[in-house]
C-alpha cells in the first residue's frame, strides 16, 4: 500500500515492520508483502501489455473494418491515455514515494472501456428516463409519510415499555425521512418502526399502509419496469445482430456462389472458408469430419450433389456458432459382435432406446425414466 513505508525498495520485510500505524492494530493477514521496487517492475510490465494490446486493437479497426467498427476508437483511445497517466504514476510513484496514486482512478476508467461493461453502462443510462418516472411516486410516497410521522412522534419524547423514545428516528423531519426511507428501501423497518409501534399498536395500521405502498407495490414496480425496459433493450440489441449476421452469411454464400463455376457451395469450398475463419482469434475451431457430418446430414440423399444452397449454407453457419457433439449410434461391442444384437436381451435393450427416433416419436427409455422420476 501506498500509505506503508516505501523507502526499502528491494527489501522483504513483515507487514507489521513496513505498515506500522501510531494507534490501533492494522490486520493484514500476516502475509508478506510485494517490496515496491519489484512491484513497480511488475505494474509497469502489465501496463505495457495492456498498451500493445488496445494499440493492436486499433489497428485492428483502422486495417480491416473501416466502415463497420469492430472496436470503438473513441474507448480505445481513452484505454491509452489512461494507461499513460498509470505509467506516468507509476514513475512520479517511483521517485518521489508520495502516499497518494492515481493508478486505482485509472484502472476504473480501463474497466469501463471494456465492450461489455460498456454495453452495459450504456443500456442502465438509457432506462434512466422511465425509472425516474416511477421512482418519483416511491419518493413522493416516503417523504409523505415521513412529514406525517414526524408531525405526530415529534413531541413524544417519553419511553415505551420496552424503554425505547418512541420518538427516535422522528424528533426532526430530516431523521424522520432517513427513518422512512430505510423501512422503505431495507429489511430493516423492524428496528426502525418498533419504537411507535411498541408504544400503540394502532400506529402498525400507519406503518402497514406506508411499507405496503413504498416496499410492496412502488419498490417491485420499479424492478419490473427496469428488468422489462433492460429486457426490451437488449431484445431489440440482439435482434439487430442477428439481422446483421443473416446479412452477411448472405453476402458471404453470394461471393461464394459467384466464384463457383457451378450453383451452390461444394464441400471443399466450405472447408476452404473454415480454413480462413479460423485464423480470427475469436473464432472456434472446425473439424473436417464435422463439417462433412453436416454436409451429410444436409444432403443425405445426395441430391444436392454434395452443394449447399442459400438455405442450407445459412444453417450450416448457425451450426457452426455452437460447440457440439457427435455420438456415435453403436458402441464398441455392437461393432465387433453384431449379431449378438439381433436376438435376445441386447436387442430388447437396443429396441427401447432406439424406438421412435426414425418417426420422431418419445423413445421408450425415456418414458421409463420419466415413470421412475
């Protein structure tokens, strides 16, 4: 930490020996702590990656996605200045040994470049309007009852029989309001209100319509209209990725399709395609025996000729986002001993699992586990 004695650079001491304080005990786990000269080696070599890696993600965008921004310049770019003011700490850090960083401050605007959790600032922003329509009558809702409980316990300065000022939390309306909205926001109304309640059960009728209004009815309608406006945001988000992804799966099978002597996209092309995709760091990995399962499973008639069309060429690409699987439908004995699945208990065995998946019906293994669960 900044504020222990930074003055042994390359020294191991005991974190009580380097964070002593005047008064009190500080608890730092007993364990021991980085010296500063090693640990400003480290935070300047971090902070080099973290610099190489925004300034390849710019280039990145200004090489291969000029019209459509594949990395926001503009967040990128406040990514650089603030590792700079890091590195520019680190060193003054380094000369001067002050108690004070600039570094941490830093590190949050690093973390609030990151695409996600900018999607996500952006999308809780973007709701503030119509949470500020119903968090006004929640508002409303404290502040009248907090100016009608204080208008009756201000004056009742005696105790209850469980020796509590009924007054307390009310004596002035600025308590009274933080009373109010701590019941209203928290689980802790119980302490709050029990003062007024202990001393007239009456005052619980007050009490129930205030908690019923503001935490019942006002707090949950404030939860489903930002959980329903995120949701209709972020619907609306996805809806136009996957629009702009149908888009370009088209655009991609068209320059395919035109560079193909004959109609449709040939097995090897697409393997070709995968081939290239692959080279994206983001992009998943593709199996040759995958992609001629599919090509398979497609056309297994082959009257397609081993093509893919517009259609099939789209599902084969929707496919091809997943991870997945393939099982395959004999085992290792089936295959070595093949008749000993034509009569007899394995073949009962074989009947149960495989029965209606040629017709699309239930299996009967899973109705027998359904009736056991």
């Amino acid at each position: 930490p900044a504020w222990c004695d930074t003055s042994n650079s390359f020294g191991f001491l005991p974190p009580e020996e380097r964070c002593k304080v005047d008064k009190g005990t500080i608890y730092l786990a007993g364990l021991p702590h980085i010296p500063p000269g090693y640990s400003i080696l480290c935070e300047l070599a971090v902070m080099m990656v973290v610099w190489l890696k925004l300034q390849a993600e710019r280039r990145l965008q200004k090489t291969w996605f000029k019209k459509h921004p594949y990395v926001n310049e503009a967040f990128c770019q406040a990514g650089k200045a603030a590792v700079l003011v890091m590195m520019a700490d680190t060193v003054l850090f380094a000369i001067a040994r002050h108690h004070w960083r600039l570094a941490p401050f830093m590190r949050v605007v690093l973390m609030l470049c990151k695409p996600k959790l900018n999607q996500l600032l952006c999308a809780l922003i973007s709701i503030v309007n119509e949470w500020l329509s119903v968090a006004s009558f929640w508002i409303g809702t404290v502040i009248f009852f907090a100016w009608i409980a204080v208008t009756i316990f201000e004056n009742d300065a005696f105790k209850n029989k469980e020796h509590q000022y009924v007054n307390q939390g009310f004596n002035t309306f600025g308590n009274g309001l933080y009373t109010v909205f701590v019941s209203s926001a928290t689980v802790d109304f119980i302490d709050k209100l029990n003062p007024t309640f202990a001393a007239n059960r009456a005052y619980g009728l007050l009490w129930f319509v205030c908690l019923f209004l503001s935490n019942f009815l006002f707090l949950n309608l404030i939860l489903a209209m930002v959980f329903e406006t995120y949701q209709r945001k972020f619907s609306k988000a996805m809806k136009k990725v996957f629009q702009n992804r149908s888009l370009s799966v088209k655009k991609v099978y068209r320059i395919l399709d035109e560079a193909s002597p004959e109609d449709g996209i040939t097995q090897q092309t697409f393997l070709q395609l995968t081939q290239a995709y692959e080279q994206s760091a983001m992009a998943p990995k593709f199996k040759e025996s995958d992609i001629a399962y599919i090509f398979q499973f497609l056309d297994p008639d082959g009257a397609g000729q081993g093509r893919l069309n517009e259609s099939k060429f789209q599902s084969v690409a929707s496919a091809l986002q997943y991870k997945f699987w393939i099982a395959p439908m004999r085992n290792v004995l089936e295959i070595k001993h093949p008749s000993w699945y034509e009569k007899g208990v394995l073949k009962s065995v074989k009947d149960m699992v495989w029965h209606g998946t040629q017709t699309g019906e239930p299996s009967r293994l899973d109705g027998y586990m359904n009736y056991v669960l």
